[in-house]
C-alpha cells in the first residue's frame, strides 16, 4: 500500500530464455521486458512511470536488470 503521492519501486530480470534460473532460483517466471513492466504500473494507476536497464551481466546467461519506477497518484479530497 502506497500513500498518494508515494512511489513504486521495482528491480527485476529483463525477460531471458534461461530455463534453469527455474530450478536454481525457484523462478515462476523468467523476467519481464521493460514495456511489460510500465504497462502493468500504469495499469494498476501509477503515473510518471519509466523504466531502465540498470545492469548486464558480461558472462552467460548475461542477465540483465531492469528499475522501474512510479508514483501513486494524489488524490483531492472534496469538501462540502
């Protein structure tokens, strides 16, 4: 749960075929592409959302490491 106003931070594996990462790390999944990463932000309504590939990996399987960010939209309140 985030305030509004707060902000959303994500490190992940960008998406690879690297099936052992299964076994070896209990991987449900094998990461995300940068464009799946926003859409899911933005679709669960934060806004500003950006996304970089912060590190690759020189050796096999060559990871790399995606950050993404965004923020929780404020809300206004009503007064009567």
């Amino acid at each position: 749960m985030l305030k509004p106003g707060g902000r959303i931070v994500v490190l992940d594996l960008r998406k690879h075929g690297f099936e052992q990462a299964r076994e070896m790390y209990a991987d449900t999944w094998l990461g995300f592409s940068e464009v799946e990463l926003r859409g899911f932000l933005t679709g669960a309504g934060f806004a500003g959302v950006q996304s970089w590939i912060v590190d690759r990996e020189k050796q096999a399987p060559a990871f790399e490491t995606i950050l993404a960010l965004g923020c929780k939209h404020a809300t206004i309140q009503k007064t009567s």
